[in-house]
C-alpha cells in the first residue's frame, strides 16, 4: 500500500474522501510536523512518519502482540482442559 512508508499527498486526499473528512490532507499532515515529515519528490508532495511516531507504532505494534498472545495461551489452556476433561470437546465453545 505505501511502499518504505511513504505515501503521497493525494494518495491521501483520496482516503479523506472515502472517510468523508474535509479539509485538504496536505494542510492536514503539515499541521502537525511533530508526526509527518512532507517533502516533494517527483512532481507530487510526499509524506512518512517521524521517527518519533514509528517508534510509537512499534511500541504500540508490540503491545498489541503481547495482549494477543496472552489471550491466545488463556485459550488453548481452557481447551486443552476441556479436551482433558471431556470426549467430545466440540460440544463446548471456547470465546
């Protein structure tokens, strides 16, 4: 979708659209430099996070994966309970 991260202006505009967001994304994404990096490159103004977001993204990526994780082990105990406990496991469902 956005190759290196990197996305241009109106590939933007068009999912503002989509969103029914007003306003142009390029205002949007220069008023807050603290998240976006705008350059032009190619004709067409271009944008990608910050480093300081990207950090932020795969701090939160690897929370998200961590929450998964011990919902995904709570789980597989509570089936291999019932599978212990019981012939026919399928008759129990597991949330």
């Amino acid at each position: 979708m956005c190759p290196d991260h990197v996305a241009s202006v109106n590939f933007l505009q068009r999912k503002f659209k989509t969103l029914d967001l007003q306003g142009k994304a390029l205002n949007w994404v220069k008023k807050y430099p603290c998240c976006f990096e705008v350059y032009f490159n190619d004709d067409e103004y271009r944008c990608r996070l910050t480093k300081k977001m990207m950090l932020l993204v795969q701090e939160e990526e690897e929370t998200v994966k961590d929450m998964q994780e011990t919902v995904f082990v709570e789980r597989l105990a509570k089936l291999l309970i019932i599978g212990s406990t019981s012939r026919n496991s399928m008759k129990y469902k597991i949330i």
